[in-house]
C-alpha cells in the first residue's frame, strides 16, 4: 500500500507536468490523494477442501498465527476464507453459509428429509430449502402446505401429482435434473420410481424462509383427528370402510411402485391449463466463456410463479458473477445457492464496507440477500455446478461489467483510475460466466 506522504508527491509531481503538457484524452486521469489506492494483493483462496499435505492455520501474508488450542481440521480444510480471510474482508455480513451435513435428518422407513430454514440460517428470511431421499416405491405422503414448492431432482426418477381447487388433476414422470413446481394449497403427492435400484433424491425450495417440513398439512394426520362418523358421512359410505386408516401420520413410507407407464396410472387424463413438471434436463445449457448456465423462469415454465432458477457449470479457474450493490436497480429478490459439484468461495458485499468471503462444497447452501454484490469462483481442479434459486417468477440479474462497459469512459476513470484500454474491454453483452483473465 502506497503511503500518503507518497501520494502527495506523486499529485504535486502530475500537477506540473499537468500545467506544462495537457494529458491525453486517452489517458488515465491525474492520480488524486482522495483516499489511498486499493491494495495489490490478489488474496487468492490459500487452500480448498481437496488441497494435499496444507496445514490449515489462520496465517495470510504475515497477518495472524497458529492456532495453540483444540483443532477440528476437516472444518478448517472446508472454511480457508473463514479461517484466513482475504484482506479485502471487513466489518460484519451475518452468515450466509449452510452444509446440509449438519441438518437433523428425519429418518423414516423408506427415506428421509433434512432442512434449512431461519432456524439453521437466520439470514435467509425469503427461502427455506429440504433435501429428501426416497427407495423405490417409497411415497412422500399426500399432503398441502401453504407456501409455493418448487423442486429439481438430484438423483432418480419419481411421478408426482398436483390437484387445482378447480377440481383438475396433473400426472407426470419426472427424472435427474428436472423441475417441478406445486402453488400454494394445492395439494399433491411424491413417489419414487423404481426405473433405477437405488430410488430418487431430490432438492425442493420454498418460497418462505420460515417454511417447515415438520409443519406440513398431511392426509393421515388430518384423517386421524376426525371422528370417523364425520368421515363416513363426507365420502357416503359406511362407517367399516374406514376401520384401518391409520392412527397418526405417514410421511414417509414404502409402498409399491407405480406401473412404468404414467398413462397407465391416471384416473382421467391431464386437464390442467397449466404443467406442473418442466423437463428441464432436456434443455440445452447455454455456453459462454468459462461455463455455462440454464435459465428456468415463466417463460418456460408458466406455472413456477415464485420461484425460477439458472443451472451454471463454471470451469477451473471460471468465475460466475453476480450483480453489485453499486447500482441500486439490481433486483430486490434473494438468491439461494445450492452446490452440486466442485468447490467455489463467494464474497458477499453488504455495503457499508461490510464484505465477508465464505468456502463451499457439494450438499452446502448459500444465501445472498437482495442488492447484495457477490461473485462465485471455481476453487477446484473439477467444472463447479450450481443451482442459483430466486424467489421471483422472473430471473434477472445486473453485471457489472456490462454496466461499466455502457457508462461515460470519464465517469468510470474518475471512480476506478483505469485508462481507455482497460475500458474498452468491459463487455458490452452481459456474460453470466467468465473464464480466467
């Protein structure tokens, strides 16, 4: 860092040539002691999760010392930026980190379910996510809930089904990487397929960080605190019809698997004006420098009204960026992050000087709230795949690059100190990822 005695000269020094030989208009404008110019350091990630023979200590470029006390070393391979934090990190970003390895899972037979919400993370107030797992057959039990679901399957292949208020059914098959998306109050089942031995897993998102998946309307329970007398006169049948409903809820149990064919299955065929189920493993990605990305809204998916989301592969040494602060039209949804493969850290800006940066790995969530600046970059020898949920029908984002690239040159070198051959680089079409400089 340079010190302020120095810039002073430096000023008085480009003041006399100013006076005697007017700059170009190409070059960078007159060095100014308004404040002292940002470090040099790069602060490059020290280690990752799949570093070899690191001794992971809180030690960066002379700042800071060995830790004497008890070590957890896996946490401290996992969390290098936590643990030796760039210098550019400063002040106070509540944490926007959540491994769903540190979830309490709810074993059932057949599968399980573990979740994040504020409980877990309290900053992600607009998002709550549950990670499910189910064997063949076994059956997520019919049930409604008052926040918007969406979902993207992991691993498998299930039939899943929504009913209207409206008194319309939807039936469809879904596989690895498709969508689907249930409104709020309709109610709507889950079954794992047994197209493959091992079941299906799958991640659902809603659009409430308060969302519980313990706090759900279940078809059992709602069976088993109604006098059977009333539940005999609602369907018009005897009273013996219902001698073994069971006395608590299901949730998740094993059944038989449902025939192959989904048509097979249907009481009547599909009548929704709407589908449900989006088959967006089908989509092909959109390529760009450094990766790709998927972009998943109501335009191709109408009836995902609260949720969309961007699929985004980014190579080693890429970097996928986010908006930034510094423009105040960046959207004002949140964004919720899912780590699939690959290992990735992200700094988010809070304004305020407040910057905090963060390591993730696969199974790991992160949550960036509105108008916060962010960027995601590849850690990893591997191509880093993520899923970027928003809780908006809609998906849009602001680059800084291309904001940049359209703004008066003189204006971008009063800020940033650069000269006209740096400008003339920003791009002027938005690249959601980049590759290495």
């Amino acid at each position: 860092m340079r010190s302020w005695s120095l810039l002073s000269s430096l000023a008085a020094i480009a003041s006399a040539a100013a006076q005697s030989s007017p700059s170009a208009s190409s070059s960078a404008p007159v060095a100014t002691p308004t404040v002292p110019y940002a470090s040099d350091n790069p602060n490059s990630w020290l280690w990752t999760a799949e570093s070899k023979d690191v001794n992971p200590q809180p030690v960066r470029e002379g700042l800071g010392a060995d830790i004497l006390g008890p070590q957890n070393l896996p946490m401290q391979m996992e969390n290098a930026d936590a643990l030796a934090p760039p210098t550019t990190d400063n002040g106070v970003v509540a944490n926007f980190k959540w491994p769903f390895a540190l979830s309490h899972n709810r074993l059932q037979t057949g599968g399980w379910a573990r979740q994040q919400n504020i409980n877990q993370m309290p900053i992600a107030t607009a998002i709550a996510g549950v990670n499910m797992r189910l064997e063949p057959g076994t059956i997520r039990e019919m049930h409604w809930h008052t926040d918007g679901e969406w979902a993207y399957v992991l691993s498998g292949y299930l039939r899943v089904s929504c009913f209207t208020p409206q008194g319309q059914i939807y039936l469809q098959d879904v596989a690895p990487g498709d969508m689907w998306y249930f409104p709020a109050g309709y109610p709507h089942s889950i079954q794992a397929k047994d197209t493959v031995p091992e079941g299906a897993e799958f991640l659902l998102i809603f659009d409430n960080g308060s969302f519980s998946e313990d706090s759900t309307f279940l078809l059992t329970d709602w069976l088993a605190h109604v006098p059977k007398e009333v539940i005999a006169k609602n369907f018009q049948v005897d009273i013996s019809a219902f001698d073994y409903i069971p006395s608590k809820e299901l949730y998740i149990f094993p059944s038989t698997p449902p025939p192959e064919d989904v048509y097979s299955d249907m009481v009547v065929p599909n009548n929704t004006p709407l589908n449900y189920t989006f088959p967006s493993s089908k989509l092909a990605a959109t390529q760009a420098p450094g990766g790709s990305y998927k972009v998943v809204d109501t335009r191709l998916f109408p009836a995902s009204t609260t949720i969309c989301a961007v699929e985004v592969t980014v190579e080693v040494g890429g970097m996928r960026c986010g908006p930034n602060l510094l423009l105040q039209w960046h959207p004002t949804e949140p964004e919720w992050t899912f780590f699939l493969n690959g290992t990735a850290r992200v700094t988010a800006y809070a304004s305020s000087t407040n910057a905090q940066t963060f390591d993730f790995q696969p199974g790991d969530v992160a949550y960036i709230p509105p108008s916060y600046g962010h960027y995601v970059e590849n850690t990893g020898n591997s191509t880093l795949l993520f899923l970027e949920i928003f809780r908006s029908g809609e998906f849009e984002d602001v680059s800084l690059n291309q904001w940049l690239a359209f703004m008066p040159p003189e204006l971008v070198k009063a800020h940033l100190g650069v000269d006209d051959a740096t400008i003339a680089k920003f791009s002027r079409v938005k690249q959601e990822v980049v590759g290495p400089a």
